[in-house]
C-alpha cells in the first residue's frame, strides 16, 4: 500500500514535491510507519524500481519472442508486449522520470530501471537479422530503433503526451517498426 501511493505520488506530482508525511497520509499511515517499514524517501524510490523491474516479465516474453520466425511477428511482439509493460508501468516510469532532476541517483535508477529492458530489446534485434530479409541497419542500429519506437520514451509520447489510446499507439508503432525495417 505504502509503495503503490508513493508511485502514484511521485508520478503525479513529482518527486521532489512528495514528502515521507505525504506518502504517509495517502497511505493511511503515520510517517513512523514509512520509516520503519520502507525507509527513507529515496529508499522508497530504489523499491519502487526494483518491484517495477520484477513486475514487467521481460524474460518470458523474450522466450516466446525468439521462436518467432518472421519479421513482421517479431515486431507484432514486441508492440505488444511492451505496450503491456509500459501500460502497466505508466506510473512507475512517470515517478522515476520526475525524479531525475532532483533525485541524487537519479540517472542511475534510470540505468538500473531500463537495463534490462534495453537489453531485451538488444536480443530481439539480434533475433530479427536471423530472419530472412535482415534489416538493413547493423543490429546496434536496429537495437536503438527498438527502443526509440518501443522503449519508455515512445510509448509517453504518444499515449502520455499526445492522448492516443494504448490500442492505437501499438498499431502505429508496430506498422512504424514494420515499414522502417523492411
């Protein structure tokens, strides 16, 4: 309870504008409470990381997206399931994100927070010039489009900044991904 009403704290009005009583009081809780239980502010922001990392089941969806043999299937994954993950990290992203600036850690939770999914998405590039036509990029190349379209910046753009529905923001990305990559 304590960690969920600190996220949706921290992404709504930025960390440095959350106070250990703030997240106490949504949380029905005395601020006591906080300490002992979760810590500091900035411990609580390392849990809040940690859970999210934990929570976005990157390595099953690469098992399954690996023993895809097309391009175009590949890309329908990846849209997919990172729309799924992004979707349901929305708010844990939007925390860290509004920490960055004022967090003493900040850059490195966004390091420690994306590694793995950066790397998912390193695999999946390596993945698709296996297939039959390779793109035409070198695979680091194909790998920082990954996560220009996919990656946490992309789907914000389009789904947190521009209003479009999460149905259509994984369309566009995928025919995105598709056309780019042909």
């Amino acid at each position: 309870m304590i960690l969920r009403q600190a996220t949706e704290l921290f992404a709504a009005n930025g960390y440095g504008r959350v106070t250990v009583a703030d997240i106490a009081s949504a949380a029905g809780v005395a601020p006591k409470t906080v300490f002992a239980s979760v810590g500091s502010k900035g411990d609580i922001l390392n849990r809040i990381v940690d859970r999210g990392v934990a929570a976005s089941g990157y390595a099953q969806a690469m098992e399954g997206l690996l023993a895809l043999g097309t391009r175009e299937s590949v890309l329908r994954a990846l849209a997919h399931g990172t729309r799924e993950g992004n979707e349901s990290q929305f708010a844990v992203h939007e925390a860290i994100r509004k920490a960055l600036p004022v967090h003493e850690d900040g850059e490195m939770l966004w390091e420690r927070a994306t590694a793995a999914y950066r790397n998912a998405l390193q695999v999946a590039a390596r993945h698709l010039h296996t297939l039959e036509p390779a793109p035409a990029f070198p695979v680091e190349r194909t790998a920082d489009l990954l996560w220009c379209w996919f990656g946490p910046s992309g789907w914000r753009v389009l789904v947190g900044e521009s209003g479009w529905s999460w149905d259509d923001a994984e369309e566009a990305l995928y025919r995105t991904a598709v056309g780019a990559l042909r």
